[in-house]
C-alpha cells in the first residue's frame, strides 16, 4: 500500500489501476536490479535470459522492447501512454 501510495505522490496526476501497477512492477525490478546487480541492468538481463530458453514470439517482442529504449535515450517514462 505504501509503494502505491509512493507512485500516486510522485506522479502528481491521477492513474489508473493498470498505470499504477506499471510503475510498481518498475520500481520493484528496479531495486531488483540495484540490490542483485549493483544497479547493472545489462548484467541482471544477461543473468536473466540465460537462465531459460526463449521462443522465436519472446525473442521478437524483446527485440521490440529495445527498439523502443533506443527511441527514449535510454530513459524510463514514468507514466506509459
């Protein structure tokens, strides 16, 4: 509840149930991250995507993920359109 409460402040609009969801998955991967990989990201992917194997359909929607963080400069929106 507090986390929740955390997205709602920080964003200073309202948001949807599914918005807010979004930003706590975020926020929770990026600590994920930050604790397990010392903040890593390429490292906590790698860890990852080794760990199991991947469809030709994951593979494509992994490839879109990146084109899309190639298209933001490598910055996390907070709020998804």
């Amino acid at each position: 509840e507090w986390q929740i409460m955390e997205v709602l402040w920080a964003c200073g609009e309202p948001l949807t149930s599914s918005e807010v969801y979004k930003e706590c998955v975020k926020e929770k991967s990026r600590k994920f991250v930050d604790s397990y990989f010392s903040g890593n990201g390429t490292n906590a992917m790698a860890a990852l995507l080794q760990s199991f194997s991947l469809t030709e359909e994951q593979i494509q929607e992994l490839e879109e993920i990146l084109k899309k963080s190639r298209g933001q400069g490598g910055k996390s929106p907070d709020k998804e359109g």
